[in-house]
C-alpha cells in the first residue's frame, strides 16, 4: 500500500507524473460512487475545500471529519479510528497535530493515507508550489526557492521537492528557527542544493520565488510574543524583494498574518501569485489522490 506523508514517499519520477495529472484536463473517476474521509484535527480553508472539490472531479464522496468528533486516542485509538473509516472510504486525508499519528495511520495499511499536514511536512501544498511554480516559468530545474521565515513543516516539504526537481533552495531564518539535524538530514538526502543563512537580504538575493509562512504556526500560539520579537526583520518587504530576480514570483501557502510575515503591498503586488497558488492545491490534490489511487490499484491487482 502506498501512501503520501511526506514529498519524497514518491520518487521524482513520479513526483512528475503526479503534477502531470494534476496538470490534465481530464480527471479520471476512480472515486465514482466511493468516499474519501477527511480527519482534522486543525482547522483549514484551502486543504478541506481543496480536497473535498478534487474528491468530487474524481466522482467520489468527500466527508469532513472533525479530529474531537471521532476522538483519535481519547474515544479510541488512532489505529481503530482508521479501520473504522477504511470500512466506508477508498482513502483517508488526515490534519495532524503530532506527524506520528499519520505514521500509525499509515501502518494500518488497508487504504492509503495522505498528509494533509502535521508538525513536520505538508506534502499537498508542496505538490501546489511546484505546479504554481512551473506555470508561473514553464519549468522548474535550475530555478532558486528562497524561504524566509521558520523553517517549519512548509518548508521542509517545500525544501525536498525542490531537490527532487532540480531547483536551489535558500532558506533564511533567525538562530533558533532554522531546519533541525533530523530535517536537515531529509531535506539533504533530496539532492538538493541547499544554502541556510540568518541573513534575509542573503536569502533572497537573485532568487527566482520568494516564499513565506506564518512564524507562529497552529499549535505554537502560546509563543506567538515570542516569535514576533524574534523574527522582527524578516518580513517581506517591497525593499527585501527588491534584491530578488527582477521577475520574482512571490508564493504563500497562506493564511497570511498581514503586517507580519508580509505586508499589504507584497502579497496583494504584481509578484504575487498567491491565489494562483491556493487554486493549484485543489488541482495538486487531485492528481495525487487520482496517481495514488490508479498505483495501489496495480499493486492490489498484482497481489491477487
Ligand atoms: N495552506 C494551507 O494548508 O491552508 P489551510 O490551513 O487553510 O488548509
Ligand atoms: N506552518 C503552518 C502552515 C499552515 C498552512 C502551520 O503549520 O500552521
């Protein structure tokens, strides 16, 4: 059984024919008259409705499922909260707080599950970037992502899919929010061509996309006093893209926190492709649930 926690759970060969799926007119029904459920255990905008829309475009069923509502390792366990859902759905979409849970769902292994983000990696809204990306310049090798923000669960997803398409990564972050060793370590094993600097100006210098974050993400609001005096001065700002590539793309996988993270005139500019971004998520999910779905079914049929 194959399932999507983090990018590189696919090769780049198929990372590819993923984003080629999301990219066809033509979505096939492997959901006709099946479900998709849907477990979150964080609120969402562009995940649910993302993924409900592109579970309809596959003739499928989506349903919602709050985390609390089926009370994952409070009413019962995370396993049984899978083989409970596996008896009506084709496949699970789970938002987590902790990346183990979509670990133990995935150890299950009777229908596949995709990430729909935890604390480490938000493989969908990767998905989204590169296809944002490659629509925005036609195609993706050789182009230069710079992160600036914490280096969280974006941007380690973010970070690997850059390296299994042949992009440069910079991630700019103040000490104490840069990638940990663990991270460091998988984002490396990609191939990519990373830079880490504290310096924002550094960062950006060139670079073909400029990438933002919140610096407090959900599940980390007890230090949001804290994370606002500590990342004072790596805001984007019109100035800090100013040292970018003349044709920079600016990229959020959103919310945003105005006035934080990025001003008014950067997100709502002439480089901003946000929306473009938020509208491939649906297009992303699509051609994953479509490739996953279409992949296990081989297996299955190989097996039998
Ligand atoms: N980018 C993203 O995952 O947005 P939501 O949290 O609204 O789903
Ligand atoms: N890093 C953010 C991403 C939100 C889509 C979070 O985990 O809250």
């Amino acid at each position: 059984m194959r399932h999507l926690l983090e990018i590189d759970d696919l090769s780049a060969d198929e990372l590819a024919a993923v984003l080629a799926m999301a990219e066809s007119d033509n979505a096939p029904r492997v959901l006709e008259g099946k479900g998709m459920g849907l477990v979150f255990e964080k609120p969402s905008a562009r995940t649910r409705n993302s993924m409900e829309m592109a579970v309809v475009q596959l003739g499928g069923h989506p349903l919602y499922i709050q985390g609390s509502e089926v009370g994952m390792d409070t009413r019962e366990s995370v396993e049984d909260v899978t083989r409970t859902l596996a008896c009506y759905h084709r496949a699970i979409g789970a938002r987590v707080f902790a990346h183990n849970t979509v670990e133990r769902m995935a150890a299950v292994d009777i229908v596949p599950i995709v990430n729909m983000l935890s604390d480490e990696a938000h493989p969908l809204q990767a998905l989204a970037d590169l296809l944002t990306i490659k629509a925005i310049f036609g195609s993706l090798e050789g182009r230069t992502i710079a992160y600036v923000g914490d280096a969280n669960n974006v941007t380690r997803s973010l970070a690997i899919a850059a390296g299994m398409a042949g992009m440069k990564m910079r991630v700019g972050s103040p000490g104490g929010y840069q990638f940990s060793d663990v991270d460091r370590d998988r984002v490396l094993a990609s191939g990519v061509d990373l830079f880490e600097t504290g310096n924002p100006e550094e960062a950006v210098d060139g670079a073909d996309v400029v990438y933002a974050d919140v610096w407090t993400s959900m599940g980390q609001e007890a230090e949001t006093q804290q994370r606002l005096r500590d990342f004072e001065g790596f805001g984007i700002t019109a100035d800090l893209m100013a040292n970018a590539s003349p044709d920079v793309a600016f990229l959020h996988c959103l919310p945003a926190h105005r006035g934080e993270e990025v001003t008014d005139e950067v997100v709502d500019g002439p480089s901003s492709h946000v929306w473009l971004q938020a509208e491939n998520r649906m297009h992303a999910a699509r051609g994953l649930i479509a490739w996953l779905l279409s992949v296990n079914a081989s297996v299955n049929a190989e097996e039998s």
